[in-house]
C-alpha cells in the first residue's frame, strides 16, 4: 500500500492552492504542507467526504467541517490507496448507484400511492364531506356555479332570450313546466327548493348544478313523446340534487387537481398526463354516481303517480341518435345498462300523466311559442 | 503565497495539463451529457416527474464540474433532497392561495374580478422573488478553491424593481431593456460574493441601448408602424356604423371603414414581427451575453467576452435540424400507430378504449421529453461552453488572495424557490 504522494489542498479559509504532501496513518489522513512540512490538517477515514469532481480527480472533504476544506488527488495509486483505506471513500460509484435506485424506488411507489388516493381516497372523501357541507354553503356555491354555468351554455348571443318560457306565447308552456315541477318537487320533498329552467340548446340533455339550480336542454323536450319522459330525466336531475352531486364533484374536482395538478406532473409533457387521468378518473367517479340518480328517478316517479318506465324509454331514443364509442370517456353508464336497470326495478302500476294533452302540447312549444 | 509560487515554478508530474492561466475551459464531453439527459427523461416518466429534483442537480454538478476557471474546477455542492424538501415547504405556502384563488374563482363577478387581478400580480412578484432566491441558492452551493460563493440583498426589493423594469420594458416597447438589465444586473451582481470578494457591475445600459437599437428598428419598429398605419385606416364611426346596419349594406360599410386594407396591414406587420424575430433573436442573445460578461468585475478581475454572433447561430442551426429530424420520426411512428389502430378496430366502433388514450399520452410525453432533451444538449449546454469559453480574465490572481467571509448565513433549507422551477439551469 501507498503510504504517500502529492495533491493539492485548499485549506477552506482562503483560495490559496497549495502543493501537499498526504501521508496515510493508521487512523488519519495527514495533510502537510510540501515545502515547510507543518501539518494543515489531519482527517479521519471514517470522515472523508467523497466529493463530486471531474474525472481523473479524487475530490475529498471532512465531513461536518466548518469550513469546505478541499483536497484533490490526481495520482490514480494515491487516489487508490485512500479509498481502500477508507470506507466513506468509493471511486466505483456503487454506493452512489444504490442511493439513486432507491430513490427511484420510492418515487414509483410514491406514485402508486397517489393514484390509487386518486382512483379510491379522493371519490370516498368527497363522499364523507358533501353531506358535511351546510346547505347555506351549498345555495351560496349553487348560485356562484349557476352563473358561470350559464354563461358557459349559453351561446346564442342576444337576439333570443337564453332562457325559454318569457316569450310571446310561451306562457302556458311555462305553467304547464311548473305544474310539472311541483309534482316532482312535492313528491321528493328536498330540503332546498329547485329552479328549473328550459333552455335554448339544442342537445337532448340536462344537467343539475349544486344548490337546485337544473337546466333542461330544449333539444331534449324536442326529442320528449310524452310529459313523463321529460319528468322522467327531470326526476333523474332532482337525483344528483338530493344525493348532493354537484357538491361531491366540485370537492373530487379539487382533489384531483391538487394531486396531480401541484404533486406531480411538473415536467415538459407531463400536463398531457394530468389531464388525461383527470378525465379517466373523473368519469370513472361519476358513473357509479348516474346509476344511484337512476334508480333515484325510478323511485321518485313512483310516488309522484307517473311512468317510471319514460326515463328508460327516452333515454333509448336519445341513445340511438349518439355514436357509439368514447366509453371510458362517457360520464354515464351504457344505455343498455340504464334502461335495463330502469326497467327492474319499475313496479308495476297503473300510471297518470302527470300532464293533461292540452298542457303537454303546451310544453312541447315552451321554446318555439308557436 | 510561497506554497503557490513553489508549485508554479516547479510543476509536479499530477499537476493538470497546461491551460492559459487567463482563461476558462469547459471540459464537459456532450456524450456523457446526452446519457445523463436520457436516462433522466426515463426516470421523469417512470416517476411521473418526481425525479426533477435528482436531474436538476445532476445537470448542475455536470457543468459546474467540468468548468475550469484559471486552472481549478467549480464545485456543485447542492443536493436533489434539498430540492425537493424545498419544493414541499413551497407546497405548504402554495396550497392554502391555491384553496383561496380556487373559492374566490366561485364567488361573484367583481370578486373573480379582483381576485384574478391580485393572483396575477402575486404571481409576477413571487416569480421574480423566487428568481432572485433561486440564484441565492445556487451561489451558496457553489465552491471554488475551497470558498463559498453567497448572495446577500432583498430578494423582496428585487421583486419590486423587477416589476417597475418590466412595466417600463412594456410600456416603452423594449426600448427600456437596456437600462432594465442594467438596472438588475447591478442589484444582482453587487450583491452577489466569492468568499470577501464582491461583484461589481460595470455594463452601461446606454451602450447596450446603442449596440442594440438598430435591432429594435429592424424588429419591432415596423411592427409598430404597421399598427399605428392600420388603426388610422380602420374608421372606428364607420365601422360601428357597420355594426348596427344588417349585414347586407353593412359589408359595404366595412368596405368603406377600410377594414379590409387595415387588417392586412395589421398582418403583414405582424409576420414581420414573426419573421424577423426568429431570424435575428440569435443575434440578440449574443449582443446581450457579450455585453453582461464584459460587464462581471470581482475587484482587480475584469472579465472580456469574445462570443461569437456565428457561434450562437450555429447551435440554434443544429438544434433546428435535430427537432425537425425528431418531427419527422415522430410523424412516421405517429402514422403508423393510428394506421394500426384503425384496421384493427372493426370499423363500426371508435378506437378509444383505456389502452389507446394511454398509448396516445405516453407518445406525446415522450415526444416532448425528447423534444427537451435535445434543446438542453444543443442549447443550453452550448451556451454554457461557449459562455465561458469566450472569456478573457484580467487580474487573476487576484483569485490566490480571496478569504472565506465570516458566517454566510445558514447553508441549509433555501432550497424553497429553487424548487419551483425558476432561473433555467
């Protein structure tokens, strides 16, 4: 074993290089300065630290020091002879490669565990919580979606009101909806009062915003036969109202965002990731979700004396007119799923129209007037 | 001293080779930094970004590391859990605005409004306060010849004179760059110390503005003609004019108004902004670089940048075909993949399932990895060689005489705005 040679030393305090020569003791490092022969400093083995440097070069520190004292070997039999003698010191890299694979160990289980908090914790803590939320907090949050929901949907610009039923001749449709409303609304007996609206857009469709607020599409009273196929996606809507899915989906909406959007994904490309598991995940939360508001609908119509088959019925129309396709993407179950859902748990009964022809007829026009 | 001028008069047999003692030297080989962006593009996606933390710093060591100042290397002593301890405290202070922006986002008009308005100034001063802490940073974790380099100053103040300079820079139409950089450059590099020796700034705004208005009237004064010309074309009367008639006598209105002449002006300006931008910002970059390099003063050291226009436009040349190359890769693979999945769908069902939206996102994100990696490796890494391998050093042993300044602060736990990404490398 080597037991000396030259290297360069900077003592830490100023930038001076000085030429030394290292002796290896039993125990210590000792550094001396080449020409006077004083002793600069003596480190222990087990203090060494192993430094990053430029190939060719053993870059040692003490480990814990005060000051970054630097000493460069460049001798490659020098640069041997430390490392066997100490264990800190390891010119093979394996203990570098080892610290790294463990780190990347524990990244990919890291990530593991915030998608499944993502697929499983996220949906089951915004259940635990949207029943928490106060219903003052949930009208005051219905009202503030409501109006950007709005103008989101609403792209006809100014020359017809957005909303249907104000119009000349549009009136008894109006009074026919309401009568429709305070049917369902009496038989679900909801905690908050519903406002429902018929819209122009021309999609078969209907959505329910937090706090009551349900917009009925007026493609979907187009494509409506009767009274109870319109009350029937209406008694859907009042669903996600009483199970409080707005409000579900707003907190699952955060979490994820906060999941991927601020933990994760901050790498060129990594935004396409975080979208396309938000919109996975975020359709895989609300089928489970539609199914509930089904059998919801079903029930509901059931005690308001109407056709708890219509929904079935109009959704199967509706469904014919869509390509197939897109379903982990499709926010609602296969209408053939739905519908035969729908159709088991109907039980059988003598149903009413919930509306007479006359006001039916009326409804069918909320839109058109004419 | 005497241990400094023993070694010079008698080289050992392990000193390093000979270099112009007056210079700086990048001994980074491209080869050993295309392997480590590579493997670290694979550990990115793996661990769906968590190992930025471990690249960036292994980035820094590769090219502090291999640059040699006057014959001794600079030290990176930063490490990756620095890093990421600092990218969890800035998630702490980070999530609560973030709750508050997100319920302020549903509450009514004006309060969205206002809300909107204050997240986007924070966000300006928190980004330039970050930036001035990042480079904090990166000083404190910087070594040569055994002495710490540190940053001292407010980064809050600098925040605030970043804000004011951008505002003026946007409001003069660039004309104010000069004297902005100026500005900050000094605040930075005043501040900015090796061990007790302190940076000085000598780069004068009003030289830059001289070297650099020709640019300007080549670049964006036609621009800005080209829309003032178009604005006195454009009758506004007329046109609303236009507006409030039906569309049949209203075109003819428009006509009138010079709509059609306006907007081709508008455009035609625009292109030229485009154009003229890709073509000269080379030219920019380098102007800039020269002059902030020979500006660097550290007492007796003076710094002087010989970078060469050529230099830097033929980095971006290679950089340019190596991304069209990566295009044209990407549009083969491309084709054949969404060939492949159509004939295999049986034509009555839209080939969207799990596996193929997954498919679709991993081949984007791999596209922009490569697409990174290769603008890190014919970029950014080139401007750093060429960066310093353009300067001449005067003075330098001023360098033997620096002293280690007394308690630079904690070295620990600033890792906090360096985690947020700001500052390139």
């Amino acid at each position: 074993m080597l037991a000396a040679g030259k290297a360069i030393f900077f003592d830490g305090v100023t930038s001076a290089k000085r030429l030394v020569r290292i002796e290896l003791a039993p125990d210590v490092l000792v550094i001396r300065d080449e020409e006077h022969r004083d002793v600069l400093a003596r480190w222990r083995y087990d203090r060494l630290d192993h430094l990053v440097a430029p190939s060719g070069v053993l870059r040692l520190g003490e480990i814990g020091a005060a000051v970054p004292a630097r000493l460069e070997v460049r001798d490659p039999a020098l640069a041997t002879a430390i490392d066997e003698a100490s264990v800190p010191v390891d010119r093979s890299g394996a203990r570098e490669r080892r610290s790294r694979m463990k780190v990347v160990g524990w990244s990919v289980v890291a990530v593991a565990v915030l998608v499944l908090a993502a697929v499983y914790g996220v949906p089951a803590l915004a259940d635990k919580i949207a029943p928490l939320v106060p219903l003052r907090a949930e009208l005051w949050l219905g009202n503030a979606v409501d109006g950007q929901v709005r103008k989101m949907l609403d792209t006809g610009g100014a020359s017809r009101p957005f909303e249907c039923g104000g119009g000349a001749g549009e009136g008894a449709g109006r009074a026919a909806l309401v009568k429709l409303i305070g049917k369902l609304e009496k038989a679900a007996a909801l905690p908050i009062p519903l406002d429902t609206k018929v819209v122009r857009r021309s999609e078969a469709n209907a959505v329910a915003l937090p706090g009551g607020h349900i917009y009925v599409f007026e493609g979907l009273i187009a494509k409506s036969e009767s009274a109870d196929e319109v009350a029937g996606i209406i008694a859907h809507e009042i669903g996600h109202v009483a199970h409080r899915d707005g409000t579900r989906a707003l907190l699952q909406s955060a979490g994820l965002s906060f999941l991927f959007g601020m933990l994760l994904g901050d790498f060129v490309g990594g935004s396409a990731v975080v979208v396309g598991a938000r919109a996975v995940l975020r359709s895989s939360y609300t089928r489970e979700v539609e199914s509930a508001a089904d059998r919801y609908a079903v029930d509901l119509m059931s005690r308001a004396g109407g056709d708890q088959r219509a929904l079935a019925v109009v959704l199967n129309r509706i469904a014919g007119a869509i390509h197939p396709g897109m379903e982990i993407l499709r926010d609602h179950p296969d209408t053939q799923a739905r519908v035969k859902l729908i159709n088991d748990l109907a039980t059988a009964s003598a149903p009413q129209p919930l509306l007479e022809p006359s006001e039916w007829a009326a409804l069918k026009r909320i839109c058109t007037g004419r | 001293m005497t241990a400094v001028t023993s070694f010079d008069a008698a080289p050992p047999v392990d000193a390093p080779p000979a270099r112009p003692a007056n210079g700086v030297v990048f001994n980074g080989v491209e080869g050993a930094f295309w392997r480590l962006l590579s493997r670290g593009g694979v550990l990115l996606l793996v661990t769906l970004g968590l190992y930025r933390f471990w690249l960036q710093t292994d980035v820094r060591r590769f090219l502090w590391n291999n640059t040699e100042i006057a014959g001794e290397n600079l030290e990176y002593i930063g490490t990756a859990r620095e890093l990421l301890l600092g990218f969890l405290v800035a998630i702490v202070f980070l999530a609560p605005l973030y709750a508050i922006f997100g319920l302020a986002s549903l509450a009514t008009e004006w309060v969205q409004q206002l809300a909107g308005l204050f997240s986007l100034v924070a966000l300006a001063v928190l980004g330039q306060f970050a930036v001035y802490r990042a480079r904090r940073y990166r000083l404190s974790r910087t070594i040569y010849r055994g002495i710490r380099f540190h940053q001292t100053g407010s980064a809050w103040r600098y925040a605030v004179c970043a804000i004011f300079w951008w505002g003026m820079i946007g409001m003069t139409l660039g004309l104010a760059y000069p004297w902005a950089q100026a500005s900050l450059e000094r605040f930075k590099i005043r501040n900015t110390y090796y061990g007790d020796l302190r940076g000085e700034f000598a780069g004068s705004g009003t030289r830059l503005f001289f070297r650099g208005v020709l640019l300007w009237f080549v670049v964006v004064a036609p621009f800005v003609l080209s829309q003032i010309v178009a604005g006195a074309m454009f009758d506004g009367n007329l046109a609303g004019e236009a507006a409030k008639q039906g569309t049949r006598s209203g075109a003819s209105a428009l006509d009138a108004a010079g709509t059609g002449p306006a907007v081709a002006a508008s455009i035609l300006g625009t292109l030229w902004l485009v154009i003229a931008v890709a073509v000269l910002y080379p030219a920019f970059q380098a102007m800039v670089l020269r002059w902030w390099i020979s500006g660097l003063r550290f007492g007796e050291l003076t710094a002087t940048s010989h970078l060469r226009t050529g230099t830097i436009y033929g980095l971006y040349w290679r950089f340019v075909w190596m991304s069209l190359v990566l295009a044209a890769v990407v549009g083969v693979v491309g084709f054949f993949a969404v060939k492949t999945v159509f004939s295999a769908a049986d034509g009555q069902r839209l080939p969207f399932g799990v596996v193929e939206i997954s498919l679709a996102i991993a081949f984007y994100v791999v596209t922009a990895l490569a697409y990174s990696t290769i603008y890190q490796a014919t970029v950014k890494l080139p401007f750093w060689r060429h960066g310093f391998e353009s300067v001449e050093l005067k003075n330098v042993e001023v360098l033997d005489r620096v002293r280690a300044a007394p308690a630079t602060g904690s070295p620990v736990g600033e890792g906090f705005a360096d985690a947020l990404h700001v500052g390139g490398i």
